[in-house]
C-alpha cells in the first residue's frame, strides 16, 4: 500500500484523508443505527491510518524533534478524545433533550 501512495501527489492525499475523516464522522454522528455508525468508525480509522502514513513519511526531512511531536500528538488525541466522548455521554444520559442541548 505505501508504494501505490507514493505514486499521488500529497494535494490529493490530502483532499481523500479529509473525506475520509468528514464522511466517518458524519456516518458516526448522524445515524442511528450501530451498524453504520460502526462502519463510520473504520472509515474514520482508514482516514487516521492513512494520515499516518502520510504525515509521518514526510518526517523523514526534518529533525528527531517533529516524529516525537506527531508520535505525541497522535497518542495524546487517541486518549483524551474518547475519554472526553465517554465523559459527555456519561453526563447527559440522564438528562432530558432539551437539558442535553442547552448545555453541550
């Protein structure tokens, strides 16, 4: 798989991990069913795996101190946002709609 990527340019590698990110999302947020909202999460995933691939080889140009940051980064988003997800749902699972709204 990286050498068929290689062969695109970064614009258009570019412009397909943020479908993938804004199709995942919308696939997770909007629809009700597990199933597809699954199916958004991998999509979602595809859209990371691919931003990794990505981003990280262009790290090959600069210092040991920018593959620490991503490495970082990317470690740091895969904890806090599902445990600020998880916090969010925990809270208002209770809480009426109206509530929900008036206080996200």
């Amino acid at each position: 798989m990286p050498w068929i990527i290689q062969k695109f340019p970064h614009v258009y590698k570019v412009v397909i991990i943020f479908i993938l990110f804004a199709s995942g999302l919308v696939m997770l947020v909007v629809s009700p069913d597990p199933a597809v909202r699954l199916a958004g999460m991998s999509v979602a995933e595809l859209g990371t795996a691919m931003a990794e691939m990505t981003f990280l080889s262009q790290s090959a140009f600069y210092s040991h101190v920018t593959t620490s940051a991503f490495a970082a980064g990317i470690g740091v988003g895969s904890v806090i946002g599902p445990l600020y997800y998880t916090g969010k749902i925990t809270v208002f699972i209770d809480m009426s709609t109206d509530r929900q709204l008036k206080y996200s």
